[in-house]
C-alpha cells in the first residue's frame, strides 16, 4: 500500500521491437523501475540507446510491444487512444527534442495552448502563459512567432507551456539540446526548482552528465536495457547555491524567487 502510494510511474519488464525491412531493432530489450512522486530522475544514455523510446512510451505517445506501464495508478499500455489524451490532458506534461510549436502562433499564444481545454477565460490563460514566460527569461519575445526567435528561445517557449499546466508529471526530452551551456544551466535549475516547490514528479532524458546531475537518481541505459541506477545525493544546482539564490541571480532565478508559482491560486 505505501508503495502504490508513493510510486508516481512504475514500469515492468518494458520491450520496445521496431521491424525495419528484414530486421529487428530492440529499442527497448526489458526494462523496470519505479520513480516516486517529486522525484526528479534523469535517463542518460548514447544517442539510439532508447531513451526516447521510453520516454515516449511512459507519455503514452507510443505503445509498447509488451510490458506494463503504470502511471497514477492507471495501466497506460492498456488505453485506446481517446483515454491516452484525456489522460496526458490531466496528469502529463511533456517537452520534446523538438519544440513542436505551432508556427502560426506567438509564444503567447503557444504556452496558452493546452490551457485552451480547461475551460479557463482567455484573460486568465494569457496571463498564465505571460508569467510561465516570464520565468523562462522571454518577457521580451511574448508577441514572437517561433520563426522570429532563436533555437534557444523555442525551446523555452517548450518549457513554459510545460510549466503553465502545472501537471504531477512532467516528461523532458533533451530540454536543453538546443542551449548554449550558460543558459542550459539557467533551465535545470529553473526546472529543478519549480517541480520541486510544487512537488511535481519530473523525467527528464539527456545524453550529457552534467545536466543529469541535476536530478535525484539517474538510470543509466544502454542498448536498450537499464545498466545502472545512480542516487544523486548532490544534485547540481540545489548543491550550487545552498537552494537560495546567489548574488550572481540570474534574471532567471529573480522570477523564480518572485514568482514560484505560475498563477495557481488565481
Ligand atoms: N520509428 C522507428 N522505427 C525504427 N526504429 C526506430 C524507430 N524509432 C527509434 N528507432 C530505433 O530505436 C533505437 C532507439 O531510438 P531512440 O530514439 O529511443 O534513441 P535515443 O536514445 O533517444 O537517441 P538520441 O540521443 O539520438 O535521441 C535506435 O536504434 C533507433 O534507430
Ligand atoms: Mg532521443
């Protein structure tokens, strides 16, 4: 019992088989773990060694060629389609490699997207969406459409509409591949402090140690298959500072003191 509680995702005996002409890629070749809830764990791995793969799978984005997936109690393997959305919609939020924003809209009007099902006013879902952009440093790009910023700029654009859910978990693919190191710094710790205030559960794939760092445990996978579970018993980051800010604050980390939470209680 004080296990399921305390198991934000649990995953058992997971494969992942993709046919490719003749042959047989085990992207994923069996895997278990458990991540608890306010966990921040990282998966590192080689580029193809599957994170992405079970990242994917975790979110309900793809479905697995067999194994088990529980996440808030519920069976993800065992759900059609219209249940996986609703389910995303309700407990996952998720930023991808890619930004996959829409080119059509401002940042704005990005970050407000999955606001738009919650039945919110469009005042409220904006000033949500400004705030989530303010702590990701892009007061200044509110009106910009993903064409008129910076690979660097997008993928924080990625971040806040992540952030401006406030979703239990919330799965990252490679958040930061497109930063610069400074700034990929300026993210974790942003991330690392924000899920953890709120006690969010978040994973997070990435192919660099340093960024792993940052999390609480990180799973080491390889071919496919777990090959190692560090804790972390120093993240990056929290260490860094002593969980305060520094002198040195970046305006980052001045929005995050100021604002902690995106507007949850409004
Ligand atoms: N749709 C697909 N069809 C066939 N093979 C696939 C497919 N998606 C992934 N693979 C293969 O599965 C393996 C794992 O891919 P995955 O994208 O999970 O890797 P990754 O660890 O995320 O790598 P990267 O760090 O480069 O993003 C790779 O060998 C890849 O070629
Ligand atoms: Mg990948």
């Amino acid at each position: 019992m004080d296990m399921a509680e305390e198991a934000a995702i649990k995953v058992k005996g997971l494969y992942k088989l993709y046919r490719v002409g003749e042959e047989t890629v085990r992207a994923l070749n069996g895997v278990d773990f458990e991540i608890k809830k306010g966990e921040f764990c990282s998966i590192v791995g080689a580029s193809g060694s599957g994170k992405s793969t079970l990242l994917n799978m975790l979110a309900g984005l793809e479905k697995p060629t067999k194994g088990e997936i529980v996440i808030a109690g519920e069976h993800i393997e065992k759900k059609r389609e219209n249940q996986l959305v609703r389910f995303r919609r309700e407990h996952i939020g998720f930023i991808f490699q890619s930004f996959n924003l829409m080119s059509t809209m401002n940042a704005i009007e990005n970050v407000a997207l999955p606001l738009n099902f919650q039945g919110m006013s469009r005042t409220l879902r904006r000033k949500k969406a400004e705030k989530a952009l303010k702590l990701v440093g892009l007061q200044k790009y509110m009106k910009h459409r993903p064409t008129q910023m910076s690979g660097g700029q997008q993928q924080r654009v990625g971040v806040a509409r992540a952030l401006v859910m406030q979703p239990e978990i919330i799965f990252a693919d490679e958040p930061t591949g497109n930063l610069d190191s400074k700034t990929s710094r300026e993210v974790m710790e942003l991330m690392q402090k924000i899920v953890r205030k709120r006690n969010q559960t978040l994973v997070m794939v990435t192919h660099d140690n340093y960024l792993a760092g940052f999390a609480d445990r990180i799973i080491h996978i390889r071919d496919g298959k777990i090959v190692k579970v560090e804790e972390n018993h120093n993240p990056q980051g929290i260490l860094a500072n002593g969980g305060e800010a520094s002198k040195e604050d970046t305006p980052i980390q001045n929005e995050l003191k100021d604002n902690g939470s995106i507007g949850a209680n409004e």
